[in-house]
C-alpha cells in the first residue's frame, strides 16, 4: 500500500504494538504516537489529591488522563516535528485519552483524520468537544449511534490478522477460559458456571484480575485470582487452546468486546451475558450461550453441539483489514453497521 498513517491510542495490554504491527504487514508506514497507559503513578501527593477533587467535586475524570500523557508528550510533539510531509491517514483510538491541541497537530499533520471511541460515550462526554477535528469519528457501542442526536457511525471491533496470531496449535483445544478484572457479578457468574461446566467434562481456566489482595477469595475453586495482567498474545494463546470462550461484561455499554471476534476468528463456542449480541449477523444459538437469556439448564446441550461454522463473507467483515479500509475508505471494504435493533435504542 506505501501509505504513511499515524496512529495514536493509550497503549495497553501490548495492544498497540499488535495494531502497529497489522497496519505495517498491510503495507502502512506507521508513525506511532502511542503512550504508555497502564505504567503511570502519581508524582506526589498533590496531583493525587487534584485528581481526586477534580473526580469528586466537578466530576471531572480527564485530570488523570492527562496527566498520564504529560509525561510523554515531548516525544509525540519531536516525532510529529520530524515529519515534514503530511501523514496520508491518521487513527486516534480512545481520543479522549489525547488533549485537544494535540488531536489538532494530528490533524495539520494528516490528510484524514480518523477517531474511534473505543469505549462508551456515556463514560467520557467531554470526548463530544473534541468531535469536529476529525473527518470521521467512529463509536465502539452501536447504542451511541444517536447520543445527543450525533448520529455517529459504528465500527465496532475487529480480530488481527497477524500470521503468527493466527497459526493454531496442533494440540486438541480443551476447557473454558476467562480472564478479567475482579467485579461481584463477574465472581457470581464464575461460581455459577464453573461447576456446570465441570461435570460436562470441561476444564475451566478461570483469571480474575487484581490489584488488592483479597484473602475471602482465596482458595475459590471457581477461579483464580492473580495480580500479573496477561499481555494480549498471551491471552491469544490461551484462546486458541481453549474450546470455549466466556465474556462476562459489567458496564453499561453494550458494544461486544475483542473476545466476540476472538472467537468467530478461531471458531470457539462463546458463553456471555452480553445480550446484544443476537443482534449481530456472526450471532447463532449453536455457537453463543447467553446467560441471563437462554435457559442455564440447556447449557450442556449447548457445549454438545458441534461449531456452528459461519459464513466467510460475515467473518472476513470483522476482520482488522477489512475494519481499517472501512475505517480510511480504501476500497475494497464491507460496510461494518450497527445491528439494527441497537442503532435505534
């Protein structure tokens, strides 16, 4: 392709190393203005106590963000200083992680500007200001298609398409797998499903993530409880070793996460309680269980039936190549749109 495109996200889980590396294997010169999201830690105790009074008083949630950015914006402003003819594209994902005088060096650097609001609306409404700087802005859950009357357009998710992500093992995949942050629900519905899963013969792998110690966990056999966060490749690793995939979402939002494309790409049966996936046209009762929805007695007659296998025009829509020629217009491309019956809650 020999386009030049800048790519900008709070990096996390190694997922911006894996965006960069399927834009470079598309043919895409990557100037990477990503930053470190997950690394920050306070200064000292004022920025603390400003983030918590900007939290609690003028519900304000930016102040953190921006410190995070802080700290490396002087290597985004040399990279972007370097660059002395204008970018082709440019992505920003989760835009309202970046100040709005740095989204419009982008912009003077770019010839078309792309935002993809990797998360809810709702959760960060300053993000609305920073809308007219881009040329297209995409939003993650179909139900903000309308948010404020914005109509904005929705692309959703995608899976990689990075070979050696792709390359399946020889070995016979087995078992259940999850892994998220601790939450009550989560844990409830991990306890709920471990033991039904169990006597259908099915291993569980069972991670719940974090940061506190809670010794009233430990122990549960339902799960396990861990502090090390698993970088993205290895949660693909897991993936492609597990038969089923579990999805437990506990926001408001219902767009679908990477595990939904994670298994139409590798063809794993998925139990979640994200209902608005029936929505979706990859959506079939064989291969996802929806708990809360359908019947938790039909589960195992769930497990037992073989792999629905989808259409391989809807599975390469969800595609990462296909998502960035949608995303740019770059034909060809099929159109990625908000399931309908979302669009119009």
């Amino acid at each position: 392709m020999n386009k030049k495109i800048i790519l900008g996200l709070p990096a996390v889980y190694g997922l911006g190393n894996l965006i960069k590396d399927n834009l470079q294997i598309l043919g895409f010169e990557v100037i990477d203005l990503s930053f470190d999201y997950k690394g920050f830690k306070y200064k000292n105790f004022n920025q603390r106590l400003i983030n918590f009074i900007q939290k609690t008083i003028f519900k304000d949630k930016s102040y953190k963000d921006k410190l995070r950015f802080a700290a490396q914006k002087h290597l985004m402003d040399k990279k972007l200083t370097l660059l002395k003819e204008k970018a082709d594209y440019a992505i920003v994902i989760r835009p309202d992680t970046y100040p709005p005088e740095v989204l419009a060096q982008i912009k003077n650097k770019s010839n078309y500007l792309i935002g993809y609001q990797w998360d809810g609306m709702g959760r960060f409404p300053w993000i609305e200001k920073y809308i007219p700087i881009f040329d297209r802005f995409f939003i993650f859950d179909p139900s903000d298609v309308h948010f404020n009357n914005l109509n904005l357009p929705f692309i959703g998710n995608f899976y990689f398409t990075i070979p050696e992500l792709l390359a399946t093992r020889q070995a016979v995949a087995t078992g259940a797998y999850f892994v998220g942050s601790f939450n009550r629900d989560r844990k409830e519905i991990l306890e709920t499903l471990s033991p039904i899963l169990i006597s259908a013969g099915i291993s569980t792998k069972f991670f719940l993530y974090s940061r506190k110690s809670r010794k009233a966990e430990e122990g549960n056999k339902s799960f396990t409880l861990t502090q090390k966060i698993k970088t993205y490749e290895e949660n693909i690793e897991e993936v492609k070793s597990s038969s089923i995939l579990v999805d437990i979402t506990i926001c408001a939002h219902r767009g679908l996460s990477l595990r939904f494309y994670e298994a139409l790409c590798f063809e794993k049966k998925i139990i979640t309680n994200n209902n608005s996936v029936k929505d979706y046209d990859f959506y079939h009762p064989d291969n996802i269980f929806i708990y809360g929805h359908d019947d938790i007695n039909t589960l195992i007659s769930f497990i037992n039936k073989p792999y629905k296998t989808i259409d391989p025009i809807i599975k390469e829509k969800y595609s990462f190549d296909n998502w960035v020629r949608y995303a740019l217009n770059i034909q060809p491309f099929q159109p990625i749109t908000a399931p309908k019956t979302l669009d119009q809650s």
